[in-house]
C-alpha cells in the first residue's frame, strides 16, 4: 500500500513487536525494527537517508520513545513521526506536542486506524519530502548536462588549437630522443635519458588529457556494430603498450600480453560503438597504471583482465589489479567528474567519460575492491 515508504519501528514488547512486524513488511517497502529507544536511535542513525517514518513506543528501557524522537528530530526536523501509547493525559501530550510528533494511535494497535493515519497526516509529507528530492536531482542533473555541454564546446575548440603543435613536439621529440640515444655514454647522456623521461611522462599526460576532452567534445554518433570485445581490449593495450612496459605485466585470461598477442576467440561478440569502448579500456588500464607504478616492486605489479561470456549471452570483462585498492574516501564518488585524487593523472574526468559511454550503451559499470587490488567491472 505504502511501497515508497521506509518505516522504523520500535516496540520493547516482544509479542507486540512481533505482531506488528508480521503485517508491517506486507504494507511498507522496508521496515526496520528496534527493540528499546537506544537501539531504535542507533538504527536511524544507520538508516537516516532512506527512512521516512518513525514509529515507536513510549514506556521502553534504556531511552523512552519521546526521548529517542527528540534526538532523532535534531538530526532530521521534519521527519514524521508516530507514537503509539497507552497514555491520555495532559502532560504527556504537551511532551509529544514539543517533540513534533505528528500523529499518535492508541494501544493496543488498529491496522486499520494505523493505515489511516499515516494517509491522512503522514503520507503527503512523504511524498512532498520525496518530491523535493526528485526535483533537487532532476536539477542536478540539469546542471551537470549544461556544464559538460558547456566544456564539450570549449574542449573542442582548445583540442583542435592543441593537437596539432603537441603532435609536431611529440614527433620531434621521439627523433631527439634517438639522437640522445646514440650519443657517448656520459653523466650528460645520463642526464639527458632521465629528463627525456619526465618529458615523455609529461606528453603522455597531455595526451590523455586531450583524449578526455576529445571524448567529452563528442557528440557519440559512432555507429554500434558486432565487435569481438577481446579484439578492442589488444587494440586498446597495443596504444597504451609504451607506457605498460614501463609499469606492469599485463595478463589477458591469464596470458601475458605482448604487441604479438592475437584474437584468437571469437565467443565475445556484441554490439557496441568500437571506438568508444576502447576508449572506455584506456581510461581503466591508465588508471590501473597510475597505481601501480606507486609499487616499487616492478616485479610484483600486476593487471589481470578477465572477459567471459555469462549464461545469458552478456559479455562480462573485469580489470583486477594488486595496487592496494581504491580508498573508502573516493570509493562512492569513483565516477564523479572532477573528483580525481591523483598528483599527475590530468582532470579527473577520465572514469566518469567511461561511466557514461557505458550507460550509453545500456549497461553496467561498477568499481570494488577485491584481495588486494582494485575491480573495474564492465558487464555489455
């Protein structure tokens, strides 16, 4: 009946509690019980973001209801709140009419006055609460489409202004670099090999970048066509190779990729828009690099890229690494824009490119930690 509404409920009497959790559940999306009002206030605490209604006794060991619902009312002022009670005089309602409780029923409890209650008085301001929230997300929204169609139209015009004189400085700089090469060994040449490093890490680095805004400057017209996934994934590790070799193995099945890896299985076939998701695979793979060249143990650093065919016909690749994982503090905001952690890894916008290429495609990407390692698992 009220399938939108999360209730916690709270009753210290064992048989009463009972009773009313065998009919709760058939009427509420979830119910969450307590058995005293410490309980009930550390289960709210837990559940505050999806509960939208507190019902709860009064007379109860350890902190009475009135008491729970006051500190509950300073962590959420406007939740609904319901009492049920034995109580009728005055000043234990003037105690529930200072709490902000909006309703009360009677003891021993009526289903049907119950249900009533809560249409009358305590669903509209449910549905004005979750309105409010539908409204706040459809704005964030909004705003998030207007900024990435702002930056789409700036990052196309600077890409266009960049390409083309970072190509001719990458092109000039390769051919330098041989020259650096057949020099006489010196402390200069040395010198020069190693700054000649932090220059190509720093082209890479710019190249990403205008990848990224590339990406976001599209407007995704590619056309879907029946791709073998395995072959995106060696096209997508033979343009990321020259950095790789420099950072970790990388195992495909449990095959170690070389630039002569080949596709030999064509069992992992589906739709998708080529270009796109090999671009998906490069963020994932330059992500994975970036933490494990933090490992100081070449030798120890591992990528395992899994791909598989599931039972209904999906495709399923997973990216497991050994860098140590993603934290507790990025976990949930892994795909946000913006949000990088990285010193050097360019806009932070990279896993959040990857996100929406993949829900464009109508399917699923999600990150966890495993052993002792990241997952990036992509499911088309």
């Amino acid at each position: 009946m009220f399938k939108n509404i999360t209730v916690l409920y709270v009753e210290d009497e064992e048989s009463i509690r009972e009773a009313i959790l065998n009919i709760l559940p058939q009427l509420f999306k979830e119910v969450i019980s307590g058995s005293d009002g410490a309980e009930g206030l550390e289960l709210f605490e837990k559940n505050q973001d999806k509960i939208d209604l507190v019902i709860t006794d009064i007379n109860m060991p350890k902190l009475n209801g009135l008491d729970m619902l006051d500190k509950i009312k300073d962590i959420s002022p406007f939740l609904p709140m319901l009492i049920t009670t034995a109580h009728n005089d005055a000043d234990f309602l003037h105690r529930a009419i200072d709490v902000g409780v909006t309703g009360y029923i009677n003891k021993p409890i009526d289903i049907r006055k119950l249900l009533d209650v809560v249409k009358k008085n305590i669903l509209p301001t449910i549905e004005k609460k979750q309105l409010e929230i539908q409204l706040e997300l459809q704005r964030e929204r909004e705003l998030e489409s207007a900024k990435f169609s702002a930056i789409g139209q700036l990052s196309a015009g600077i890409t266009h202004e960049i390409n083309t004189p970072l190509t001719y400085i990458k092109a000039t700089f390769e051919m330098m670099s041989y020259d650096i090469e057949d020099l006489p060994d010196s402390t200069i040449k040395t010198s020069m090999i190693k700054d000649s490093k932090l220059i190509t890490d720093g082209l890479q680095r710019m190249e990403n970048i205008i990848s990224s805004m590339k990406e976001m400057a599209s407007m995704g017209k590619e056309e879907k066509e029946d791709t073998n996934i395995m072959s995106t994934l060696l096209v997508a590790l033979t343009m990321t190779h020259n950095k790789i070799k420099h950072i970790s193995k990388v195992f495909v099945n449990g095959e170690q990729f070389t630039t002569l890896s080949e596709c030999t299985n064509d069992d992992f076939v589906t739709s998708i828009q080529k270009q796109r998701i090999e671009q998906v695979w490069i963020v994932i793979i330059n992500n994975a690099m970036d933490e494990l060249v933090k490992n100081d143990n070449f030798e120890a650093r591992r990528l395992d890229i899994f791909v598989e065919k599931t039972n209904e016909g999906q495709v399923l690749v997973k990216f497991k690494d050994n860098a140590g994982g993603i934290s507790d503090e990025i976990m949930d905001k892994i795909f946000d824009a913006f949000k990088s952690t990285k010193e050097s890894s360019g806009m932070g916008v990279g896993l959040n490119i990857a996100q929406k290429i993949i829900h464009e495609h109508g399917s699923s990407i999600k990150a966890y930690n495993e052993d002792d390692g990241a997952v990036f698992e992509i499911l088309l």
